[in-house]
C-alpha cells in the first residue's frame, strides 16, 4: 500500500516590526499547530520585510516549493500596508477593488468612517477568493495557494478556525514525549541507534532545566501511530538503559 501524500505548507510571516524585535510574533505556533492537527505539515517559515519585491520573492519561491502558502500581516489601511498588492504582482495579475469585500467593510463602518485608508482593505488581486473574517469584517483572500492573513493573531485565529475545513490535508502529525532526567550527551549515541530504525519517525531531542535539574525531553513525530508507540518505546529503553526511570507522555 502506497504511503499517503504528505502536505505541506510555508508560513510567510511579513512585518519590518518583527524583525525589528518591537513585535514578537504569535501566529507561526498557532499555525503549525491549527494545520498540523488538519494534517497539513509546516516545513518552511520566513520572517519578511515589509518590501514589495522581498515579498514577491518570497511568495514565488515557496508557492511553487509547497501545498500552501499562508501570509501573516500587511492587510491592512496603513501606507506600509502592501502585501495585497505584492502578492498581485507575484501572480502577473491586477490589484482592484473586490466588490464583496467592499461590502463587508460598508457593514462594519459607518460611511463617515470608511476613509481611502480603510477603503485599500478591499483591494486584492483579480480573481481573488475572500477568506471570511468574524470578528472585523474586513476579510483575507486566496489566490491559487496562497492563503493571505492579518497579523493581528486573534483576528487570524478566528478566521483560520473557519478556513481549515476548505483545506484538503494529509494525516495528521501525532506527537509523544519522553522526558528524563539525562542529559542530551548521555543518551545522544543510543538515540541515533533508535532513529535509524525508526525513519518513518522524526525525533528530536530538547533540554531543559526542571526543579534545578537538567533534563531532555525526547519528542517523537508521525503521522503512524503504531509506528509512533514502536519508536516510543524504544526510546524509553535506552533511557532506562542509563538507570533513569523515563516520563512517558501520552
């Protein structure tokens, strides 16, 4: 039987503030998880400039690269706003003025209110497909497999909690842990041995420090949950195997 396709995606995460440190960013975890847990893998993410060809670059080399892309900031009615208009260019297509999106912020303003600043939220490249917005109106959009998102990571919870059913994954990423009081080098060779026969799981190894005390923990990645146990415990082995008691999590 034929291994079922692994889908993948890269997180773009576009802001001159995150770079800068002023912003510390929140939406890659939550993505990685959200789209892991629908069986959508993320294997690459990038932190942007708010630069028009950085973006555009960007956008071309990964979408071509993954099953999805996904965009975070830049959407919205500030002058350094520009990631609608880079992802328009990345696709050879025209940025105008979406109909529906108009609409929806003439609900969510009153017309005094609704100034060009607000108006630019509703352009969007030609042919592009609204992503509903729940808790400010103004939407994101789709174009191809490009997947564009606000920054503002409550507001892009809300509307990738409504996207995940339109997206076709592959199995879900299951994940277990195995944490011990060892340190990384006391069990690093014993832990390759367990790898190499286990390569349909990925492992990884992650210090810390608990209760004054060093201690690794052990995470075993797969979309195979007998696969996954298979690996698991043989990790426990080789941790009980230094005379360390390991905590295997569920």
């Amino acid at each position: 039987m034929p291994e079922p396709k692994v889908v993948t995606a890269c997180v773009l995460l576009i802001g001159d503030e995150i770079l800068s440190g002023r912003t510390q960013d929140a939406n890659l975890a939550f993505l990685a998880q959200a789209l892991g847990q629908a069986g959508i893998r993320v294997v690459e993410a990038r932190v942007i400039p708010d630069r028009e060809d950085a973006i555009v670059r960007a956008v071309n080399a990964c979408r071509s690269q993954v099953d999805y892309v996904f965009t975070t900031g830049g959407i919205g009615p500030t002058h350094d706003d520009i990631t609608a208009a880079a992802i328009a260019r990345a696709f050879g297509l025209p940025l105008h003025r979406h109909a529906e999106a108009m609409r929806r912020l003439q609900r969510q303003y009153d017309p005094a209110d609704l100034n060009p600043a607000r108006l630019r939220m509703a352009d969007m490249p030609l042919g592009a497909e609204l992503i509903d917005n729940p808790v400010s109106q103004a939407p994101g959009f789709r174009i191809g497999n490009v997947f564009v998102l606000p920054g503002v990571p409550r507001i892009l919870q809300a509307m990738v909690g409504g996207l995940l059913a339109r997206l076709e994954g592959g199995r879900p990423l299951l994940t277990r842990t195995v944490a011990a009081f060892a340190t990384e080098g006391s069990i690093a060779e014993a832990l390759a041995t367990v790898q190499a026969h286990h390569p349909e799981v990925s492992i990884g190894s992650y210090p810390f420090v608990r209760d004054n005390r060093l201690g690794t923990a052990l995470v075993a990645r797969s979309t195979d949950p007998l696969r996954l146990d298979a690996a698991v415990t043989d990790i426990a082995i080789i941790v009980r195997a230094i005379g360390v008691e390991p905590v295997v999590e569920p």
